[in-house]
C-alpha cells in the first residue's frame, strides 16, 4: 500500500518570499515517483513538479524544487519568490509498481499568498 | 502545449438520469485515467484505461460506471441511474507511459456533476 501525507492544511505567505509545503510518503516499493500538483480555485489540476525515487538531484522547475529526503520519506515542495497567483491548493501524489503506478493523492494543503 | 479537453465543464443532472463525460486526452499519449474529488476532499482515482480496455478500477468504479474509447480521441466516462453522492469534480487525466518521469499525468479543467 502507498500512502501520502500532507500535515498542513493551510499556509500562509508573504508576497515575494519562499514557502515549504510538506509531503511525507509511505510505500515499500524502492522505485516510485512523487508529484506535486496545483488546485486554483478554478478547480483544474495542474502538473507542477515529479521526482524519481532514483534520481539522485532534487527536481527543479522554475520557482519551484522539490526537497526530496529519501531516507526520511519526505518530498517537501518549495517555491521561490511567491505570488499572489501561487495561492491554490497543493496535491501531493505518489506512484509505484505495487500500486500499479496509479497515483495516491495527499489531502493537499490550502496556501495563501498575502500582498 | 498540448492539453486535457473535458466538456461540459458543468453538468445538472436529475437523480437517476444518466450522464456522459467527455474527455480528449494529449494526442500521442496511451494511458488514459478517470478521477473524482467530491468538495473539499481529495482526489480520487475510479479508472485507468489502456490499449482499449480497462487496466485497473477502484472500489468505487461500480456497475454504474462505464468507460469507453469510441474513436480515436474520445474518452467517455458514462454514470448510469445518478445519485446525489455522484455530485463532484470528476477529472480525466492521460499518461504517455506507465513508468518513470513519462508516467506524469496530465489533468484536464474537470466537469462539474452535479446530481438534483
């Protein structure tokens, strides 16, 4: 079974700064993928970021990197410089073999982003 | 950029009608995935469809459901006899792969069902 958990249901965060999203994983699968998605409140998902469970460099895309810390079952998503457009909901997901690389979501985390 | 299509991006239904959801996915992708997230809650998958077939459902993808591929770039998700617990946000997603970096899903703007 695989499992994801997103402890913060809301942030907040000032314009400009950085903020941490936190995502920790459950799985006994040693290959996976971990994803982050984003929820406006238009409601589409949209495809931010992906790690492998074997790549060896944290993935960036733009203003945002994932903090992947294996050992600790964590894939935390930070995004540099926010703006307001960033406030959204926050969907964690992982995939494995086991589950048949369909993914598991989080409960996803509501962030704000103050002017 | 290519992308998920879904129409309508808003349906009412009455209890027990049937509904059809619709759904083009990325032109050169084979994996094609039906999702829901009813209000507030998180996404969930019903079912995954590949090579025309079904390669996996959940639990909750029961014989109301249905899915089907009826030419080449439609993807239907059909809810026979609707209840009011079908009322969500249902999501089709597609993949170009199963494994790795190419198994990243990408999610069309969703259809809102909601079931009077």
């Amino acid at each position: 079974a695989q499992k994801i958990t997103q402890t913060q249901p809301g942030m907040f965060v000032q314009e400009k700064e950085a903020v941490t999203l936190d995502c920790t994983y459950d799985t006994s699968d040693q290959s996976y993928g971990l994803f982050w998605y984003k929820q406006p409140s238009s409601g589409e998902m949209i495809f931010l970021i992906y790690q492998g469970s074997y790549d060896e460099q944290n993935a960036t895309e733009g203003r945002y990197s994932l903090n992947f810390q294996k050992a600790r079952k964590s894939a935390n998503l930070v995004i540099s410089a926010s703006q307001l457009g960033d406030s959204a909901m926050y969907f964690c997901a992982i995939s494995t073999s086991g589950g048949s690389y369909i993914p598991t979501f989080g409960r996803g985390t509501s962030l704000i982003v103050h002017p | 950029e290519p992308e998920v299509t879904q129409t309508p991006s808003h349906q009412v239904t009455q209890m027990g009608q049937e509904v059809i959801l619709r759904c083009v996915p990325i032109s050169n992708h084979l994996y094609f995935y039906w999702y829901r997230q009813i209000l507030g809650q998180k996404v969930e998958f019903l079912v995954s469809f590949y090579n025309n077939e079904i390669s996996e459902k959940s639990e909750i993808f029961d014989d109301q459901f249905s899915v089907e591929r009826p030419d080449g770039s439609n993807f239907t998700l059909k809810i026979r006899s609707t209840k009011l617990e079908d009322s969500a946000m249902y999501f089709c997603a597609s993949s170009e792969a199963l494994t790795g970096v190419k198994n990243i899903q990408y999610f069309g703007a969703g259809t809102r069902l909601s079931v009077l």
